[in-house]
C-alpha cells in the first residue's frame, strides 16, 4: 500500500474528535462515513461517549485494536500536537487534518503548523490539511468530508484548495448523476500539496480528468513538472483565483496563499497545457466536455441552431474565443439545401428557422457537418423535440408520469445518437439546448440525468458550448505541439 | 383602445393560418391561445377546415362576425400581402405576423417585406415582426407564440428580437415561478421597432424592468432617445450580439439585422443608461436584481460567505468589475469578533470558515454589514441550512416529505429576513448559495421557487452576485448623474 491508497483505499479509519452533537463537524464527518456506506472498520475517539452513530467509540488512539490506514482529525487547535503523536505512537501513516485556525490565522497558526508537521514528519505521517473539508473516494466509499453529499464513482477527480468550492463540485457533478473519482480538500497544504496529488492521479486508471481550484502555489516549480507530466495523458483545467488585489488579500486569509504573479502563472498554463477555467460552472462544463467527446483537429467549428438568436450568441462567443466560424463551401451547402426549407440561413451558422423542430432533422444537419472536412468541431442549439402534440397537455399536468417517460426516453434516444455520430466522425459534437421544461411537467434535471445514463451531456448556454469546444481545441493543440 | 392596446390587450383574435396539424405553427400558436386560458373571442380561419381544438373555424377573415382587435398571421410568403389586404379590409389595426422568409432571406424577401408593409400602412394596420414567435401578454392570459410556455404575470417586460432567445427567457422565468409583464418577439421589424415597444413599456404600470436582446436597430437615433427616455424611471439591461464578424453575419441572415459599431453601441449604453449583459443568463439575473433590491449608493461592498474559495472568487469578480471591496473599520471587526469563532479572516470577505453555518449567525454578519456607512451592497455567499442533524437521512431518502417541507419552510423564512433587512437599511443584499440539494431529496427549483414566493432571488455562483451588484451600482450612479 502506498502512501495515497492509505488515503483514498484505506481498509480502516479512526476518527480523532469525534462527537455526539450534530452541530459539530465531529458528528457530521463520521455520520456521512456511515452514510456514504463506507465498508471497511471505523474507530471513534472521544474521551467520555462509548458510543456514536452505532459506532462503538474508542478513549484514544493507543486503545484502538489495529493500526488505522488513516486517521481523520477534527480536534481543536490546542489539541493538534497531541493527537498527531498519538496517530504516530500507533503508527499511522495517513492523516486528514480538518482543524482550521492554522497558517491562515497569522503567525501564532503558523508556528502551530510547522510544529505539527514537524511531529507528523518525525513519525512518518504524511497530512492533508490542516484548515479543509476533507476527502471523498467513491470507489471505497469513503466520504469523510463535512458536507453530506456522495457524488457516485466516476472518472472526474477534484483537487480544491477551498473546501467549499470541492464540495460545490461535488454536489452539482451528484445532481446530475455525474460521477468523481476522487474530491481532495487540500486546505492549507502544510505538508502533501495539490501537485503530490497531480501526480498521483496521473498514475490512477480511474481517473480521466482533473479539476482544481487553487489560490497559490507553495513550490511554482514542482507544480509545473506535476502539471507538464499529467497533461501529457489527461487535461487538467483550473480555476486560479487571487489575481485581483482584492482577491489574493482574500486567499492569503483564507488558506494563507500566496496567489504570485498572474503573468507567471499564464505561462505555467501556455507550457504545462493546464486549460483554465473562469467559474465554477465553466470548470465543470469544460470538465464533461472533456469526458464526452474526442478532441478536435483544429478550431474551425460548425454551428446548427433551432433559432436565429441562440445562433448568433454562439458565432460571437466563438470568434471572441479565437474559434474560426468556417464559411460554408457550395457543396455542403447544397447538402443541406436537400434537408431544410428552402428559407433556410446557407450559411454558417445553419439555421433552422424552427422549421422541422420535431423531426430529427437537426441531427442530419450535424451529421453532414461532421462529415465535412472543413470542420473540426460541430455545435448544435438544441435537439430534436418530443412530439409536440402532446406537450401543451402534459405542460398542464394531464397524464404526467406518461408524458415523462416519453420525454426521457426521447431525449435518451436523441443523445444516444449524437454519442455515435461523435464515434463515427471522431469530433467533438457540443450540444447546448434550451429543454427547460416548465417546472410541474419534467425537470431539467431529469433530462440531465436521462442523458447522462447514455454517457452524454448538455449544456444550457449558446457559450458554454462555445467555451467547451475553445477548451477542447486548445488542448489537442497543445498535445499535438508536444 | 391605442394601438398598443391592440396587441397587449385585445379582447378578440383572428389566426389567419391556423392549421389541424400539430406540426405546424398554425395548430401550436391555437393550441397555446387555448390552453394558456386567453379570455376572449378566437376567430381561427382556414378554407377546409369546419373545426380545430374546439373553436369554430372561418373560411376567410371577411367571415368574422366583427373586426378583431388583433390578426395573428401564419400564412405562407406567397399569401402574405392577400391576407394584410384581408385584414386591412376587415378593419383590423393590429398583427402579428410570425412567417418568416422575409428581409433575412436577400433580396427578393426584402421587396416582399416592402410591399406588406406598404399594403398595411394605406390600411392603417400596425405590424409585429414578420419573422417572429409572437407575443405573450399575461394580464390577458394571452400567449399567442410557438413554443408551449405560460409565463404568469409579473413585471419583467422582454422585448427580443430573437423569438428563441425570448422564449428561453419565458421558459426560464416560468420555470422558477417569476412572472412576465409582456414577451415581444420583434422579428425583422418591419413596421414596429424595438424602440416603439420601448416607449411603450415605459408607460406600462406593470413593467418594472426591461430585457432586451439585440441583432441591431433600424434608427439608432429612435432608440437612443426612447431608451433615454425610458431609462429615467425604469432598468433597461440588454444584450447586444453581432460585435464580431461572424456574428454579425450571422444577425444578417437571422433578422436582417445590420449590427453596428460596437463602439457606437457603447456611447449609446453609456449615455442612455442602458445596462449591458453577455448572456441570457447573466440578463435574467440583473433583471431579478433590479426587481428585489433598493439602488446602492455607490460601489463599495461587503462580502460575508461560509466558506472561503466561495469568498475569493466573489472578491475577483468584484474587482474586475470595479467595485470595491471595502477594508473593514477596527469598530466593525469588534462588532463582528462579538458573532464569529476566534480564528475568523478579521477582513472584507468575511469569511465563517464553515462555523455556525446552521444558526443564522450569517444574517446577522449580513446586519452588521449592512449598517455600516461605508458599505453601499452586501453580498452573501451562503444563507443558513437547515437542521444538520435530519440532513443525511433526509439527503438518502428517508421520511422524505417532510424534510421537504422543513426545507422549504426554512428558506421562506430565512430569505424573508434577508428581504426585511434590505427595506430596514435601504440597500442591496445579493445573496448566491449553494443549496443545491441532491435530486433524490429535494430540487433546486423546488427551493428557487419557495425564495420567488417571498419575493427574493438567489444565484447559483459569486461572480453572479458582483455582476448583479455591479449593474445595480452602473444604473445607480447613471440615475444620480442626471
């Protein structure tokens, strides 16, 4: 067992700090370890309870019957030093320090930290942390983190300096049944940093793409070989913040940052191929992107809308983005000539003027486009809608449960096929789609979810799609320049 | 009964084109008539037909009983200038006409459009569109457009000149319970401008707030006066596309649209306080902004937000849009170390660090930020949960629908408070959240339409915050400068 499998497989757990109050992040943890269905053993320990949550409690860490893969620790800043020995007394060698009131709190909290480094490192005992949300591992399902979510297994990891914008990730990638592989709260990195963790995923099979949200780097030099040897097999894409006055004050308060020089940080990027990413949901949206599509030969991208606006939205988006909005050539567009009305834009983007929006139509239309030579990348503003006839009736409620199956299984059909077209022409197709139903008919979500069973995603913006195929393409350039 | 009556409050419709298949826009726009509960008289015409969706058919508009109010056109290009001449003839003053093949499709389309337009004015029918998706006009349950939304009554007016991006706006606003006061599908407005409606809303007692998308004006010089004009009483937030070549060509072949200087535009925005946005998104959001919040008084603002990252990204995004984020007095530190653990940042974002996250401790830093003089909005990044400890069992499922209801209750009532606080200190509190619960247990939208009943928003994300906060203080400081 390496050191990260006693982080992220670990057989057996001790929980240092536990507690019997819901209000303290004590119970919280171990009750989402119970929750999460974690399978291995679990070891509470707190002075006065003898039990917890079902779990037979423990006084100390000496008194726990094996030496624990790895221990969670939640005790007070008073008590950190103390409970570290303890963990290296019993032999541990993984340990999750969630306590905050460390580095980020100033001189007296930094001190504290190198001295419990210091102890840890004389033990053998490898940290994440202090000053974090934790770890979830779905494939051990392990979720020793605070907040309750339980994303399912999956092949996206999150390496987060903020414990809340990890678990932001977490729950939104769980709303819409798309699973992780790993979700890591780095905290304060005393001593493992988010490229120890870059480089680990690297290596884990289950993992496709990286996500990460950093405010600074402890070793800019280490990060950028992690980072250059990473991106080599898989993308990594980042949110850096901090690179306002504003914001790096923030950071430095929040997990003691040093967010360095914008400048210096684009060209970490431009070299180790990290494809950054502005918000939260930009960094998901690139994220599915990435798992759901072939990458792109080159910029030049073809856009087929249902409307005109949705339309013009996504040509400004990818020409802002530097994507080529190619020009049509006579054949294809005689091509199309064959498929839509004869009112038609002949022209890139190709709408559909809301003509044939029932008919699989759109699909055809993405279909030659795919197949063109001039194109790298297809865009399509929405999919083939169910059958229109009876959508009024079932927008009023009439023969719901029906009328919701139907829906879902449309939209599992449709986007099944738009995942062979992209196998078939092995090129992006980015689908952004206004299917938004009103709220006591069918949610968005569950179409979402629908058309994530069938592997496939959507996007709810003309740019988001955009966006995506910008950041596919810079990274197969980057991979090809390589 | 003014012209614009006629469109927005008519008591009784012909739909020349209405058609017994649902695939065609004939039957749809009937079938939204119908079963969005329009109150009036329905003349729908069509020469085979005795029947459809239960109204009584006409075999020609001279064939109505009366001279509607209102003429919905749907026929094909070929019988455009007989059925204007139809209507003209009857005495009708008011149309809509929703085909397309117009302007947008070159030249031929253009003489076409000329000659409509001509026919109409000698009869003194006023036109919306051609090229359009209709008009929605909740006061009179009228929802006389292609796609099968039922917006309820609000006071948002949309005016778009993409009939998709309009509709989108309808399906969205529907979705999290927020009414429209009227949705104007433009077209290539031939006859009726952008800035006629304009005009028009700004008399409007309902309409509080103005969206607008944009391909480009007819007469600039119209709109810049109508939107100045406008702009003294009420918001006017727009999005402009077309400023880059490829989506102004692609505007060209959608509504004819030629789209202008980009820095003309800006001139205009500036000096006729219209609020811009990039995407319908971001439009939707400053749009609810200005409908839940009193004007700042300038652009300094306090953050307070559960958990850190959340906080640095909020405090980039306000700083890259010029706000300010304002250093914290040693009086409110002392005031806030009263309500916060020991190790918390001391510094503007106020960060909780994940403690006390279930009180309501964080209305009350809210409170204090907003009584502070030199604070103009707060944003608030996180409201509190729910019960903790009921959380996990509620979050796999069980004893589901009451903690339903527990949770909606809850996010009444704290987002009422956030709604006395605004009126108590006459500023604005923008609150984004991550309560995205997971879908087994309880929706997002489920909690975004419980917030709509109280009459409050949240955003998903913190730049959504800065960016709301951000046209709030534009538009404040444009109203003060007059």
């Amino acid at each position: 067992m390496t050191d990260f499998d006693k982080f992220f497989k670990p057989e057996s757990i001790v929980l240092l700090g536990a507690s019997s109050d819901p209000r303290k992040w004590g119970w919280q943890i171990l009750s989402n370890i119970l929750h999460g269905g974690f399978k291995g053993r679990v070891y509470p320990i707190n002075p006065v309870r003898d039990e917890i949550l079902g779990y037979k409690v423990y006084k100390s860490v000496a008194d726990v019957p094996e030496a624990p893969d790895l221990a969670i620790i939640v005790v007070p800043t008073t008590s950190i030093v103390t409970a570290v020995r303890d963990c290296t007394a019993r032999g541990i060698k993984a340990a999750v320090v969630i306590t905050a009131g460390f580095a980020e709190i100033g001189e007296k909290g930094v001190s504290l930290q190198e001295e419990m480094v210091r102890v840890a490192r004389e033990g053998g005992l490898r940290l994440i942390g202090p000053n974090c949300f934790g770890i979830v591992s779905p494939a051990s399902r392990l979720y020793a983190q605070m907040p309750p979510i339980y994303p399912p297994l999956g092949s996206i990891a999150v390496v987060s300096q903020s414990g809340n914008v990890g678990s932001t990730i977490g729950r939104r990638a769980m709303a819409i049944n798309f699973g992780l592989s790993r979700l890591i709260s780095t905290g304060n990195e005393a001593d493992l940093h988010v490229e120890d963790f870059l480089v680990d995923l690297g290596r884990d099979s289950q993992t496709k793409v990286v996500l990460s949200y950093i405010e600074g780097f402890k070793d800019g030099r280490a990060f950028f070989r992690a980072a250059k040897e990473v991106s080599r097999h898989k993308p990594i894409v980042m949110i850096k913040v901090g690179e306002t006055e504003a914001g790096a004050s923030a950071a430095r308060s929040h997990t003691a940052s040093l967010s360095g020089s914008p400048r210096v940080f684009d060209g970490i990027c431009r070299q180790a191929g990290v494809i950054r990413a502005g918000n939260i949901r930009e960094l998901m949206n690139i994220g599915y992107g990435f798992l759901t599509n072939p990458l792109p030969r080159g910029k030049r991208v073809g856009i087929v809308t249902l409307g005109g606006g949705w339309g013009v939205l996504a040509a400004d988006a990818c020409a802002r983005l530097g994507l080529e909005v190619v020009r049509l050539s006579d054949e294809v567009i005689r091509e199309l000539d064959k498929l839509l009305p004869g009112w038609w834009s002949k022209s890139n983007p190709v709408d559909m003027v809301g003509g044939s929006i029932i008919s699989d139509n759109i699909l055809r239309v993405v279909e030659v486009l795919a197949k063109y030579d001039q194109i790298d990348s297809v865009i399509s503003l929405g999919m083939p809608l169910p059958d229109l006839s009876n959508l009024p009736r079932l927008v009023m409620g009439e023969d719901k449960e029906n009328g919701r199956k139907q829906i879902l299984d449309h939209y599992r059909k449709v986007f099944g096929r738009v995942g062979e077209l992209k196998v078939k022409y092995g090129k992006p197709i980015v689908v952004a789609a206004d299917i938004f139903m009103p709220r006591n008919f069918v949610e968005e979500l569950d179409i979402m979810c629908a058309v994530t069973d069938v592997g496939q995603v959507f996007y709810n913006q003309p740019h988001e799609a955009a966006t995506v195929v910008n950041a596919l393409a810079a990274y197969a350039e980057y991979t090809r320049r390589r």
